[in-house]
C-alpha cells in the first residue's frame, strides 16, 4: 500500500465539527430554550414584535410590562428616542436570552446547533463564549443607536443571540477561505453572500412592515461585524484558528488539538513537506509491524520448546519474555 492511499495522507485540514456538542455550546442552546419559555410564562406572548404585545404594554398590563423592562431592549433603553428614555442598560445583558418570536427561537436553536458546535471546536469553550456573548452586547448596543434612523417612528425589537451567532458564522471567511463548499464555491463566498442575503432580507421586513413594532434591521450586521473585526485583529496579531487535520489519529499534536490559536500563515499547503510526513508515519508503522511479527517468531519458538521439554527448559531471558508477551496480551 503507498502513502497515498493511507487515511493520514487522504484527510488533508478542513473546516468541519466533531460529532458531539461542546458545554459551551450545550449551554448556550439551554440558555436561549429557558429565556424564551420564560419570557413567554412571564408575558403570555410568543411574538414580542407583534401589535398585540405591544397595545398590552401601552395598557400598561403587568406581565407584558415586566417582559419589556426584563428582556425585550428597544433604541430608547439605551438613548433618548423621540423625545422618549426609559432606561434599561441592563437588558444588554439579557436582552440576547429570548428570541424575539417562536419562528426565530427555532432558527437560533438550529443555527447555534451547527455553528457554535464548530466554532467553539476551534476556538475553544473560553473563546467561543467571550465571542458569542461579546458579539450578542456589542450588536444590540449599536442597533440601538443605529435603527432609529432607519426605521423612523417604529420601535425596533432588538432580542435574541442573531448578533453572537453571525459573529461565529463569519469566522471561516478567515479559517478556511477557499475550502469548496456548495457546488464548489470557496467557503468564503459562501458565508458572505449569505450574511448579505440575510442582512439585506431584515432591512427590507423591517421596512415594509406596517406594525408599530418590527425587529431589528441592522442587529445581525453589528453581530457580523464584530467577528470580523475580532477575527482581523487575531490576523494581525498572528493566532488565527489551526484548522485541525487527522481526527482519525489518537495522539494529536498540540496544534490540532481544539481551541489551538496557530501561528497565522496565508498559504497552500506544501504537498512536499505533506508527503515527508506522510512517508515518516509510514516508516514507523511498518518498523512497528516488523517489531511485532518478530516477537511473535520469538514466541512460536518458545512455546514449540515448553511443547517439547517443558516449562523448566526455558532460559531466564526466555522466561521473563513469556511473561511480557502475557502481559501485553492481559493489557
């Protein structure tokens, strides 16, 4: 068999998730199921942008009233809008907790199923929260300041994780630009034409919607923004994060190990130094399979002796191999 047909030669690096869920992961998916069924025991809504949740709240009604100072962050928590300022700094914080309707919590679910499982495996648990978390706050600070302007006297509804989880999305545009994706397409095509369908189909919802109330229009885009500036700066700084290669092996190297940040290099791989590697596992193997068959010659000749004298014929060095060989059978 030549190198090239063995597994550790065939699987070069690529962008892809393990087949089991992180804590990190894990935890922020059970956070986001609890915050909306909490919000909705609290307000009895499932949509927090609709005109029947917010004719409650101007009524004044106790729970719509509580789920609006808890969770539900609006541009006039934050500054003046309209001549109106009810402040809520807090809801920065928890604002990211509870989708704003039961269509987007199934959407964040899904999506932080697929993308926070592979980002956190790159990055590690740490990383990954400091990213997804900071993104959530960072996005919905400046879609606070920002959607007034587009959306003039409607109230923008700025809840749920899209900022955090647009953050982790854009991050292969930097980790595994040319990797093919869909129809042979480079990955970072990919994301970035589906970040700008994505932005382009909420500024235009936002817009054409006639309720009083409309989810944010920019909150993805500040989310988006955010990875990307962080993954610029791990760039410049040099520690963007290895593509881990040969899953199949059981002693990985510490770059291969999830949540390593490499040294960044922007270049194709060497199949020269691929192939050099490749062929000093080979080597190793092989001399690994010469070690063991010549054991087990060593072996054969011992028992054929214990077969024919007995056990007491045995040298000491013979016997103290038959007891490692035993060993190593028990182990």
């Amino acid at each position: 068999m030549g190198y090239e047909d063995r597994d550790y030669f065939q699987s070069k690096p690529k962008f892809e998730f393990s087949s089991g869920l992180l804590n990190g992961t894990k935890g922020l998916m059970i956070a986001v199921i609890a915050g909306f069924i909490a919000a909705l025991v609290i307000s009895d809504s499932l949509n927090f942008a609709d005109e029947a949740f917010w004719r409650a709240v101007g009524a004044g009604q106790d729970k719509p009233l509580l789920a609006m100072q808890l969770f539900v962050l609006t541009p006039d928590s934050i500054i003046p809008v309209r001549g109106e300022f009810h402040p809520g700094y807090w809801k920065l914080l928890t604002h990211w907790l509870v989708p704003p309707t039961l269509f987007a919590a199934l959407l964040d679910v899904l999506f932080l199923y697929f993308v926070g499982r592979l980002t956190e495996q790159l990055f590690g648990t740490k990383r990954f929260l400091m990213l997804f978390i900071g993104a959530c706050v960072v996005s919905g600070l400046f879609a606070s300041l920002v959607d007034p302007w587009l959306i003039g006297a409607k109230y923008s509804v700025i809840m749920g994780p899209s900022g955090g989880i647009f953050a982790c999305f854009i991050t292969p545009v930097w980790i595994a630009p040319n990797q093919k994706s869909f129809f042979g397409w480079k990955l970072r095509n990919v994301v970035l034409g589906m970040i700008v369908f994505f932005a382009g189909l909420s500024l235009v919802l936002a817009l054409v919607s006639p309720g009083p109330a409309v989810l944010s229009p920019t909150q993805l885009i500040w989310g988006a923004a955010a990875g990307a500036l962080y993954m610029l700066y791990l760039k410049k700084v040099g520690r963007v994060p290895s593509v881990a290669g040969g899953y199949q092996q059981e002693n990985l190297q510490p770059w291969e190990k999830p949540g390593y940040l490499n040294n960044y290099e922007d270049k194709p791989l060497d199949e020269r130094k691929f192939k050099a590697t490749a062929d000093k596992q080979r080597q190793a193997e092989e001399k690994e399979i010469e070690r063991k068959q010549a054991d087990q010659k060593k072996l054969d000749a011992i028992l054929e002796k214990i077969s024919a004298k007995g056990i007491t014929s045995l040298s000491r060095a013979e016997k103290k191999f038959l007891d490692e060989q035993s060993k190593k059978n028990k182990g």
